[in-house]
C-alpha cells in the first residue's frame, strides 16, 4: 500500500497533467504483457503491421527488459509532464538529458535480480543507454501512438475535464470516489494499492494526477525524488476507444513473417533447442537454424546457452504479435 499524506497546501498544488511519453511506456507493457491486457487486443492487432517493421528495424527487448510485471521501472524514463498538456519532443529530451550516473543506476536497480539475455543486459549498463531508450521510445511514438493520437489526447482531456468537475461538486473526497480500484480517501490520506509499502508525506507539492488509456486494470505511482508525487491511473471510456472496428479480413502474424517462422514463433512456448524444434516440427537442424537467426535478429526470440546447450525462447513482442493475430499464448 503507498499512502499518500495531505496537507491543507496540497488542495492548491494538486493538478491533472497528460503525458505523451508516459502513455509510450504504458503502450510498450501491453506489448510485453498482452495477455493482462485484453481491453487493448483490438489496438494490438490495429497496429500489427507497424509492430511487425519496428521489431525488424529496432530492438524493442531493450525497453521490454525494463517493464516487469512487479516492480521498480527507471524513473528518468518518465518524466513528468510540466504542463498540462505535455509534448513528446520535450519528454525524449529530458530523458536523453538524464546524467548517465543516474540512468546507469537506475537501470541497475531495475534489473536486480531479475534475468535478462546477456546481450540486451550489456547494452543496459552502457552509459549511453538514456539516448538509447530515448531512441525506441521516440520510434514506438511515431510508428504506434503518433497516429492514434488525436482520439487518445480527447479520451484524456475528457476525463480530466471530468475529474476537475467531480472536485468542484465534491472536493477531494467526489474526486478519488471513483477513480479507479485499489485507490481510496480515508481522511487526509490517499491509499493506493501497490505491491510497495510507503508512506509519502505531500508536505505542500500537491500530488500529479495522470490519466492513461493504457494502465487498465492497474495504477501506478511516482513517489522517488526528483519528481513530483503522482498518481497514473485509467482514463474514463478507454473500452470504447480500443472497440476493435468490423473488417473484412485480418493479418495473420505468417503475412507478416512467413509460416515457417510463425510456426516456430508459436511453438516455442517454453524453451527449446534447436534441435528439439527440429524435430517437432519435421525440419532438419539446419533449416530450423536459418529460421532462427532471422527471427532472433528481428527480435522475436532470445538465444540462452544453459551449459552444452542453447535454448531459444519467444520474447514479449512475439507474445505481443501471437496475440495480435488472434492466437492463444501456449
């Protein structure tokens, strides 16, 4: 539980912000994690034929490897919005302005005691790695979210509007009502349901309200310094944004990377060697071989050596485009 503690001050210095580069990030976990969010299964598979060239063009598993289900993400990658409409280019320039001292430790204490690929941990721990992350996040806005933009932007602003006119009837009290689940007024405090325990004494900051069409069923919070305390939460309405629209056909993931490919993407649902797909699959070695190099070298799986052995493993993109496609995760 995070509470979160009022002061007389904070009913000044509270406000509603929108976040274009938060609502990236927000994207990117339903692209690690599909299958916890089944309300964005149509935008998913809206967007699979953009998702298919970035996962060819970029290595996504990088920004992926930082969003685990529980627990700590960067915080320079999240910075907060200083208006209340924030502007994507101001959000990557304050990322890729973050000291790498910082980013480096940061991404540490993410990965800790986590297991991530050997390669993708290594670029992690580079210096660089803000300018680096900054560089997908910029490519997942302009091929995912750039032009589902306008409609998102009037969800949000619809719901803060909303927000502001449940304060002015109610206060804070008609405010945190019916915000969302897990979060509750009891007095001056604000308790929010979260897997950490603190408590964050507002002391004259206000707290950052920010709504996302992407964080259903969750919330989140920003409790560590620099940053303001805020308070991510569903956006009003965001069922009926991602309403997937009636069409006369759909891509299939084989479309996208052929059926071999596809074939063995679907397969692997746990690890496995070479060998082993080959001959699940009837294929020789050498052919399952090839397939792999390609769809490693797209992003799609993970290459692992567990002692004589190499495994090969799907990554959450694949998850992303497996479920995209219609298809249930093995």
């Amino acid at each position: 539980m995070v509470t979160f503690i009022f002061s007389a001050d904070d009913l000044l210095h509270c406000r509603f912000a929108i976040s274009p580069v938060g609502e990236v990030m927000q994207a990117a976990r339903v692209l690690a994690r599909p299958a916890s969010h089944t309300d964005h299964l149509g935008w998913l598979r809206s967007h699979q034929p953009a998702l298919g060239k970035l996962a060819r063009e970029h290595d996504l598993c990088l920004l992926l490897a930082l969003l685990p289900e529980h627990g700590y993400v960067p915080d320079f990658l999240t910075p907060p919005p200083a208006t209340p409409l924030g502007r994507i280019e101001a959000e990557l320039a304050a990322i890729r302005a973050t000291p790498p001292s910082q980013a480096t430790a940061e991404v540490a204490h993410s990965l800790d005691g986590r297991v991530v690929d050997e390669a993708t941990e290594r670029v992690l721990r580079r210096r660089d790695v803000a300018e680096t992350l900054a560089q997908i996040l910029g490519a997942l806005w302009d091929a995912l979210l750039e032009p589902s933009w306008p409609p998102v932007r009037e969800l949000l602003e619809r719901d803060v509007a909303y927000r502001g006119h449940s304060f002015v009837e109610g206060g804070l009290e008609g405010l945190f009502r019916e915000l969302a689940p897990g979060v509750a007024l009891r007095g001056r405090q604000l308790r929010v349901r979260q897997r950490t325990n603190a408590q964050v004494r507002l002391e004259g900051k206000g707290l950052l309200l920010i709504p996302s069409a992407f964080i259903w069923p969750q919330v989140a919070t920003m409790i560590d310094p620099p940053w303001p305390p805020a308070l991510i939460y569903p956006a009003r309405g965001v069922a009926l944004l991602w309403t997937e629209p009636e069409t006369g056909g759909e891509t299939t993931l084989a479309d996208l990377i052929g059926d071999m490919r596809a074939t063995i993407v679907a397969t692997l649902g746990e690890p496995a060697t070479t060998t082993a797909l080959a001959r699940k699959l009837g294929r020789s070695p050498g052919n399952v071989a090839d397939h792999l190099k390609v769809l490693r070298a797209s992003g799609l799986v993970t290459r692992t050596r567990v002692g004589r052995e190499v495994l090969y493993a799907r990554t959450p993109l694949a998850n992303a485009l497996l479920v995209g496609s219609g298809n249930e995760i093995p």
